[in-house]
C-alpha cells in the first residue's frame, strides 16, 4: 500500500485489502501457477492417529480457501 506501486501477491495476503477496496486488480483473468500444499510424514503405515486427523482437518480447511476473492 503505501505507494509501492504493481504488485503480484497471493490471495490469501492481500484478500481483505480486496475486498475493503484498499487495493484495485488490475489484470483479473491473469493466473499465475497454481503452487500444491503437502503434508510430509515418514509412512502410513503405522500413522498416528493426530497425524491422520491433523491432515483431514487440512484438506478440509483447503478445499474451498477463506481467502479466495473469485468473482
């Protein structure tokens, strides 16, 4: 904000000054790369079972993001 000018953030930093009007899109049929959230454990063989919940609770929360500004 603050005069910086053009720049390309992710949604989920920049989806309240959206949606306050802070900031303006610019180019809203761009789209970058889409970037994978991985969770990373030795086996599933023999998981914890907060391990197996905590990943569950994962793919729910990031199946349709909070941050997300569609139109």
């Amino acid at each position: 904000m603050d005069h910086q000018g053009i720049i390309l953030q992710p949604d989920f930093i920049i989806a309240d000054d959206l949606r306050r009007g802070d900031l303006v899109e610019l180019l809203p049929t761009y789209s970058t790369m889409t970037l994978g959230i991985h969770a990373v454990y030795p086996s599933r063989k023999h998981l914890p079972i907060k391990t197996r919940r905590l990943v569950d609770f994962l793919v729910d929360a990031f199946a349709v993001p909070g941050w997300d500004v569609a139109r």
